[in-house]
C-alpha cells in the first residue's frame, strides 16, 4: 500500500511501516495467545461433575488467571513502548531489523513462562516458576534496551525527534534489567515477592507512559 | 504507513490509527480461535470406529457448535460497535489506551468460558458453566461501559462527532450490564435461559446496529 | 488510517476498508492454523523410537498432508474470491456484515473438518469423515451465494462496477452449492471420490480467476 | 483502503497491497506460533514436583529451545527476503498468486519439522528428524525461487526496478536448494551439522541481506 502512496518515499522509509504492522501482527498475535492457557478444569468421574465442584474447580485455577493478567498487561505496555520508540524512527536497516527480531523472538515466548507460573505457584516449586518468569523479563528488558540503542542511531532515527522525548525512553528503559533482576533474586526466596514486582513494575511503566 | 500519509497530523491522531489496527488483530485472532474448540470425536477402541459412530459422535458434540456459534457472533458484534466507537475519536491517550487494553483483555478470553459451556452444558454442572458465561459478559459489558466513557471525554472525541450517534451508543451499551447479570442470576436456575438470553442479546445489538 | 486518508469519504466507504482487512486478518489466522493438525508422531515405548520408525511414523500421517493441502489452498482460492467481491463493493451496511460475518465463521471452522479427514481417512470410518467434508463445503458454498447477494445489492456495489464481472463472478459461484452436494453424495459410497471432487474444484477455481 | 487512495491505480497495482498484508499476516501468525511448541514441563507425581526438579525439567528442554530460536530467525529471514521481492514488484496475477501461496503454505508449515527436532533431538531418532528439517527447507527454498520466478517475470515486475536488485536476490536464492540438500544428506549421518548447517545458512542471509 505505501508503496502506491508515497512514491518519493526511499525504499527505507517504506520499509518502517511494514516492520510495525508486522511487529504489531506479532504483539497482537502473542497477546491473544496468553488466553489458551486458560483451561478448562476437568474431573476424573463423571460423577463428580455437579455445579460445586465446577464452581470450585474454576475458582481453584486463580493462578492461571493472576499470571495472565500480569503477562496480558506486560505485552499491551511492552507493544505501547514499541511503538512510542518506532514512531521516533525514520529509516530501517539490517541492524534495526534483527534487534526488532530479537524483541518480537521475545514477545512470542511470553505465553510459555506465563504458563509456567500458573501451573506451579501453588507448588512446592512456585519458586522455581517465578524466578524463570522474572528472569525471562530481565531478557526482554535487554532486549528492549538493544533495541532502544539500534533505534537511535544517528542513521536511522528522526532527525527532528524531539531529544527530549528520547532521553525520556532512554532512561524509562534503564531500570528495567536491573528491577527485573530485583525480582529473579527475589523469586528464589519468595515467589510472591517476585510476582509482585513484575505486576509493579507494568503499572509504574504504564502511569509513567506520556500521551505524547 | 500513516506517518508518511499524515505529515501534518499530530502524533495523537496517529496513534488511534495503530491503536484500530492492533484491536482488529485481536479481535480477528480472538474470533479465530473459538473455532479450535471444535474438536474431532475420538473412540476407546478402534472396533467402535465405524461411519455411523463418527456420525453420531459428530451429532453429540453439538451444545460445542451452539456455543461457538453464539460466542462469535456475539465477538463479531463486539468488533462492529468497537469499530463505531473508535470512529468518532480523534486522539488517544493513556486512558483510552489501557480502557480498550481492559476490553481487548476480555475479547482474548471469551473462548474460555465457551469452552467451558462446550464441554458442560450436557453435565449435571452446566448451570455452573452458563452462570460463569453470561457472568463473564458481565464484564465484557462493563468494559464497553468503560470504554464508551474514556472514549468520549472532550479531551479524545471527534469534535464534528454528532452527538445523537454518542448517545445512541450510550443507550445502547447501558442496557448490557444488566441484561447479562439478569442471564446470570438465571443460569443458577435454568442453564438453557441463561444462554437463551446471551444469544437474544447478539441479535438485539447486531439488529439494531446503525448503518452509517 | 482511512478517516485520515479520505476526510470526503462517507462513513459507510471507510467501513469497508477496516471490513477487508478484518477479513484478511480472519483469513489470514484460519489458513495459519490448519497446520496445527500436523502433528508429531510418537511412540508407546522409548525403545521404538528409532530412525526407521520416525521415518514410517511421518510417512503413515499423508492423509493428514493431503487433508491439510486441500484445505489450505481452497481457503487461498477463497480468500482470492473474497478480494474480487470487495473489489466491486463500494458501501457496507449491516446486511453485508452479516453476510461476510456468516462467511468468515465458515472460514474459521474449516480446521475443524480437515481434522476430521485427517484422521479417520485411513479408518473404516473415512466415508462419514469425507461426507461431513464435502457437506461442510457445500455450506462454504452457501455462504459465498449470499455474499455474492449481499455485496451486489444496488445500495453497496461500486456504481461503476462492470457488470460482466459481476456476472462472472455470479457464475462461478453459482456451481458451487451442486457440485460440493454431489462430492457429499458421493462421499457416502467413496471417500476418495468426495476428497477428489473437492481438490477438483479448488484447482478449477483456481485456474478460472480471472487476473484483473 | 488503497481502493480510496488510489483510483488511478489499476486492480492488478492494487492487488500487490492486500497480497503483502495477508503474506505478512501469515508470516507473523506462522512466527508466533513456533513458540507453542515450547512446553511447561510435566512431573509423573506430585512429590516430584521441587524448585530443582522443575529447573532441571527446563534445562533438559534445550533441544525446544535451540530448534525454536532457529526456526525463529530463519522465518524472519524468510519474511525480510519476501518483502525484498515484493518491493520490486508493480502487478499481481494469478501466477504470482499462486507462487505466493505455495511459499505461504510452506511457512505455516515450519512449525511442524521444528517440533519434530525439538522432540527427537536427543532420542537415537535424531538423524531422521534432523533430515526432515533440512529437508523441508530444500521445499522452501525451492518454494522461494518458483516465487523469484513469478515475481520477476516482465509482466508483473516493476519496470524501472533496478536489475542489480533482482540479480543479488536471484544470485543468494541460487544456493538455497543445494545448500539445504547437502545439510538433508549429512542429517543422515549427524544430526547436529544438519541442524549446524541450517543455522548457519540463516545468519548467512541475515548479514548479506542488502539495508536498500
């Protein structure tokens, strides 16, 4: 389609549109697939089915619901910061592309830790499952942060991106290792502690989010 | 795309662009996936495998078939009157943007409880899986409440929007909160009620839908 | 995007844009997910897991290749018709989103027969699953006769649409409904004939698409 | 939408639009999906189920991971080379359609070889997986240049594309089937430089993928 529209565009221009439609395809893709982990509970008898144990078994299954909710609301800040860095871009290049590859690789993982945490945290090894999910937040926030560093190249940023705005990115994205690692040390001794700086950290960056 | 089509366009009337499109991928993908629900008849053993046994496990499966059908039309309506919201907005911001986070969290999750009216609604436990479907439209109807607000303060809508059109969906959405915790009170008597009025419900609003 | 683009537009224009690429988006999902029918062969034992037998055990699965193969590029055919349709459309209106609606949720089940042929074609069981194939598409047929109907009303068609293409388009599609009940017929007697008449007619199809 | 913008444009121009979006939509459907096949592990009995037991349990998945982080690079690789082609192209035909889908079909398909080396990795089965992976890429990689074909052919290519980009695209798909037919054949005798091979060939097309 852009290539009907802007004629004069470089090829490197056009290329930015289809890159977020694509990593827009992906968030939105991800995102929605969080939602198969919800399952529906089942019984080993048929007799054991009556509308209590339904009742209790779905109410039973609140970890499925608290780790996707968590994960549901991590993806939507993570794809509004994707898109708040791309709409500061200019051009595309290989680098661009690969370091973007790297973010999305991460974004189609989230459904797995996610599922991990709701099948163990009320296990012996909940542990084990929350240090894994906030570890794996710690990857996507370096990926993040490459992705920040690739974006922002003299070559393929904006030239009249307002360096306020990109200063204010910069550094958003400059607690994210660090409290993500915050949370994986955590996680070995308390799984909720963990779990709840991960749920902290989407409403600080979602607050924090300018309109702009 | 629309970066290089609207040069002029400030940054915010970007943003509903891509905010539109993220949502229609989540619908698309959400209204796609109810359909895995489906699932192929298996058999204990392969003596029983025989054209009639498949026919008839086919015809078995039928209360999945009902609530397929009415989930995703009740989804596509959804994404009709999403679409007439988003029509008449002229900005984003946080606000709107975590509003329809909210409603796109609940679109993911309808394939849920329709597995669960799909597995139960033959089981001594379908009023505790109905009650659960039209409680969680409950919600679904709460999120549009929210949305139609956010999406309507001074500070996002179109200023042209004709207010005829806003307050028709207005009245249109107040209904739904209390429609479905009416379906739900009556799934705890009568499963068949409770869904005999979530599906009325799809046909009202599709119905009633405004062409322009 | 579109409100962006074409200020001067109607409403009911810009409808359809956001309608085609919901669409695609449908499309575009259904198409991806019938491969999740292929799946991995596993063995009872650990002592079985041999070259040998991994190779037998992919080789044994073709009706699950040929089930996916037929049905992916008649979704492909269908998703070239459903473009040549939009093509002439110039409005929509609730009748027409009901009418695609209608077609889009055929679409979305497609996955669910192909399953169903998959794994019963090899069984004593293959007529009833090549039978519900070929009815399911009789079905498919239905839906794109009452698009066809839906679309060329007076009030949506592009007044400047030509009516040869139409009438092609009419044409084509006219065949469909008795030729998918003759495959279902036949079902009844021979699998392979039902499966034959059906990969037939999406090559037919195919090769009849007109390139403008 | 490109019907509003551009009503000069004749349907084939426009067809190269709807084409890429429903291409790019398989693909990132296709990419994301890859990331189901990585699995929560699963403990025989409850007492198993420890912080260490379930770390280990995700450690010894690796051959998941490792087969996953491949498939996923080689797509977006495949996406980046497809979009590379499509930027030379100004009319769409039924030829082209059809080259097209055959790739589509064979993208919605990686995800399959991937969890056959992700299962049999480490069973004495490997080499069979292994050459079926590779061997699947020898189909698309021969699916790629039937596209370069279609693509290129004078009644469909952009005249005043620059033969220098055709020929650097002709020239790296030139090596893609004996490439992959040689990781194919050493599958049967080691599984891992197979999988080396395959990995290796798609860092070689990342770094000589062109910025323009």
């Amino acid at each position: 389609m852009t290539e009907i529209i802007s004629e004069t565009g470089t090829p490197s221009e056009r290329e930015t549109g289809r890159l977020e439609a694509f990593s827009d395809g992906v968030f939105a893709i991800a995102i929605t697939l969080l939602a198969l982990e919800l399952k529906v509970p089942h019984f080993e008898s048929g007799s054991d089915v009556t509308p209590a144990a339904l009742a209790s078994g779905l109410a039973r299954q609140w970890p499925s619901y608290f780790a996707f909710f968590t994960s549901f609301f991590t993806v939507l800040v993570m794809w509004v910061h994707h898109h708040a860095i791309f709409r500061l871009v200019w051009r595309s290049d290989v680098t661009l592309l690969f370091a973007n590859g790297f973010l999305l690789m991460l974004v189609t993982v989230v459904p797995f830790p996610t599922a991990l945490v709701a099948e163990y945290l009320r296990t012996p090894a909940a542990s084990a499952a929350c240090t894994f999910y906030a570890g794996f937040f710690v990857l996507v926030s370096i990926g993040f942060w490459v992705l920040l560093w690739a974006a922002f190249r003299k070559s393929v940023v904006n030239p009249h991106a307002s360096a306020a705005k990109i200063e204010h990115l910069r550094r958003s994205y400059r607690l994210g290792p660090p409290l993500y690692l915050a949370a994986t040390v955590a996680g070995l001794f308390s799984p909720w502690l963990a779990m709840g700086i991960c749920s902290a950290l989407w409403m600080v960056w979602a607050v924090t989010t300018r309109d702009d």
